[in-house]
C-alpha cells in the first residue's frame, strides 16, 4: 500500500480568496492584534466578520 503525499484534507477548505486595501493605521492595528494573539491576517479577518455576523441589530 502506497502512503498518501502532501498535506490532509481539510474539513472546511479556504479556497476563496480576497483581496482589501487598507489604510497605513488600520493594518498596524492588524498586524499589532495578530502579533499579540499569534493568529495569521487571514484568521483575523475571518474572527471580525463571524463578529460582525453575531451581533444582533
């Protein structure tokens, strides 16, 4: 039997991408909140939107 190569498969597959443009402030906040929590861009962005999605109006 051959082992399988390359990375498992996901349950939940990241394979929309975007693209934002941010000000000079906004992505040192960014960058100073990844750092602190020692989470990627990509999955503080995705914390901030399920956020957004959960507060009620």
């Amino acid at each position: 039997m051959r082992s399988r190569v390359g990375r498992p498969k996901v349950e939940n597959p990241k394979s929309n991408r975007f693209s934002i443009r941010l000000d000079k402030e906004t992505e040192e906040k960014l960058m100073v909140y990844c750092i602190k929590h020692n989470i990627s861009k990509g999955e503080a962005i995705r914390r901030g939107i399920h956020l957004l999605l959960s507060q009620k109006k």
